[in-house]
C-alpha cells in the first residue's frame, strides 16, 4: 500500500471504541495530527458519548460521531460515513490487534489504513489485509505508541505531549454542587478515592477488595488527612455507599452520572485521586490531579495515567504481572492467570506510602501556580 505522504488536506476518520482511557492516551496523536497537517480535516467515530466527550472540546477536531451500538452497528455508522465524509485515512489507535477494527477500518472506505503491527494476529486479527503498519514495541506507552503512528503519515510526533480535558466553567458549577451536596464546601481540596471500573474482562481482576479501601479511609483520617470523596460511577452501583457506610461516614459518597465533564471537574477539585487502573485515573491525570493508581494483571508501563508511573501501586514480588496476554499474545482480551489475585495483594499500608509521595506532587503543583 502506498503511502498518503502527498495529501496536503487528508479527511481522517479516526474510531475510538475501547474506553475513556484509550480515548485520552489517543488524544495526543489527534492534536498533533492537525498540528502539523493544518488541512487535514479530523473525524472521530466513538462508541460512547462518553468516549466522544474526550475529543468534543478539542479544535483540532472537525467533527465527533458517536457509533451505533454492536458490531454490525458499529460498522453501519462507518459506511455511513463513509458516504458522508470520504475519508482518504482511517487511523486505527493502538492496541488494535482484534479484526473488529480491520472490519470498521474496511467499513470506513478509506484509501489508506494506518494501524498497528503485532507478532500474533496475522490470521485471526485481519493482520494480513493491506494496510500501513507500524511495528508494535512492548514496552512503550500508548501514548507514544499512537503517536509514532504520525510518522507513516510524515509527521514527527513530539512523545512528551500528554493528554490534556478542557473543564468549562458550566462543568466547575454542576461539579460545585454535586460536591455540596455530599457536604464538601467550594474551598475545599479531598482526595477522590474510585473503588471501581468498567466492565470489561479485567474488571474483577483490576478491583480491589472494598474492605481495604475501607482500612485504606480509616488509615488516612488517622493520619488527618481527610477529607475523603468516593467515587461511584455508572457500573459501580453501591461501592461508593458500601465505602462510606464501613468507614461510619468518614467518607462521602458521590454517584457521577453525568456527563464526562462533570466528573472531570469533579477530579479537578481534588487534590489527588486514589483508585483503580481506570479511565477516571487517567481523566484526573489529564486535569492536572496526580493519580495514584492499583495495578493487578494489566501493565502500568504501558497504560497507566501518562507522566505518574512513580505513583502506581502494585503487589510486592508478584512476578507473573502483568498478565493481560492482549495486544501481544492474543487477539483478544485475556488474562494469564486463572484466578489473578495481584491487586489483592496489595496493601493499604503501601497505598498510603504513595499518597504521601503523591501528597508533595500537588503541594508542588500548587505553588508552582
């Protein structure tokens, strides 16, 4: 396949579909894209609204369409768009070794399809269909991995560039009242503790214990460093009260069921988030709160909130971790161990250790403002 390094004004269509953390990390090669090919004209084809948020606020972005629900739906909007928008490129972000994304890359029409190479997946994956394919290098983060993908298209892509979410003021005011009504006043600074995450095939395996988050608040009230806000988000129904009723009300519950800016305004009133490898971790990371994050099967090298890899926690000599064998040993997602008991492993102890380190990061944020 040739390369598009002679279009001066490309229309791109770029699908996001693998979660809110995905949709951050991809963030980054969208702006530089545009940055450098000032003419291209950028559409992202989201799965969720909430996926579509990370890319709505951005100018780089010409236009943001979220996809019909399922497989088949998914592709049906990609024909359509392909009708609609024409597009020369589809940019395939990384991890993308699954054939869904061979058949929406397909079902999108474009002349040129950029994505990933892997060492497995030439079959089962589509990994044999003509596209522009860059070598996939473990140990490199997915911000950087979506970024050197710049570089089939003629673009140098500068690798410090992190992701970053717009809060509107309209954002800081339905956050300033969610927060009231868990009684935290507009002055002050909590930590956000988020017990959970998607669910996905990782989702249990990425949990930790609620009864250790629970020693985990009464271990940070000891220490006077309060006050605590958990986090509840839309597949986590009742962690957050289950929390706040085993810590007597130390800490306060806080349901986020609206829109994707809210939370962020939310995570940007903290002072730091405490939780799970989640796409909450990484929007606080992209307000400018550090994050401290658990990591059990997953890789923190390669997905955790982008410039806070000092900040992850994960089990004492737990050799087998990571164990998520996707991108590079599967075509799909999969964990190595039958029972992953990584993330449980972890203690509270440990988890405050970080928060201290985490603790001086803000202070030095703040008087750098």
């Amino acid at each position: 396949m040739n390369r598009p390094l002679l279009l001066e004004s490309p229309r791109v269509v770029v699908p996001v579909v693998a979660g809110i953390g995905n949709a951050l990390m991809a963030q980054p090669m969208v702006r530089q894209l545009k940055r450098n090919l000032p003419g291209a004209r950028i559409t992202i084809a989201a799965r969720t609204k909430a996926m579509a948020a990370v890319f709505d606020r951005m100018v780089e972005v010409d236009a943001c369409v979220v996809m019909d629900s399922g497989a088949l739906g998914m592709a049906r909007s990609m024909v359509r768009l392909q009708l609609s928008a024409r597009p020369d490129i589809c940019l395939i972000p990384f991890p993308s070794n699954r054939w869904q994304y061979m058949a929406l890359a397909l079902a999108s029409g474009a002349r040129f399809r950029v994505m990933h190479r892997y060492s497995t997946g030439a079959i089962r994956a589509l990994g044999c269909v003509p596209a522009l394919r860059l070598p996939a290098v473990r140990g490199l983060h997915d911000v950087v991995q979506n970024l050197y993908l710049l570089r089939l298209l003629g673009v140098e892509p500068d690798i410090d560039d992190a992701p970053r979410f717009v809060v509107t003021e309209q954002d800081r005011c339905r956050a300033a009242q969610i927060l009231a009504f868990a009684g935290i006043a507009a002055h002050v600074r909590f930590i956000a503790i988020h017990p959970g995450s998607a669910r996905t095939i990782l989702a249990e395996a990425k949990r930790w214990p609620l009864e250790m988050y629970a020693r985990l608040v009464c271990l940070l009230a000891s220490a006077g460093r309060g006050p605590m806000v958990v986090l509840e988000g839309p597949d986590e129904d009742g962690m957050a009260h289950t929390i706040a009723c085993m810590t007597g009300g130390i800490a306060r519950a806080v349901r986020l069921r609206g829109p994707l800016g809210e939370a962020a305004a939310v995570l940007e009133r903290a002072r730091l988030y405490v939780g799970s490898d989640s796409g909450l971790a990484h929007l606080a990371a992209a307000v400018g709160t550090p994050p401290v994050t658990l990591f059990g099967p997953a890789d923190p090298d390669r997905v955790c909130p982008f410039g806070y890899r000092r900040l992850v926690v994960q089990a004492p000599d737990k050799r087998c971790s990571p164990c998520f064998m996707y991108p590079w040993e599967a075509t799909s997602p999969r964990i190595r161990c039958d029972s992953p008991d990584c993330v449980r492993r972890i203690t509270p102890e440990s988890v405050l250790e970080t928060i201290e380190t985490a603790e001086r990061l803000f202070c030095r944020q703040v008087r750098s403002v």
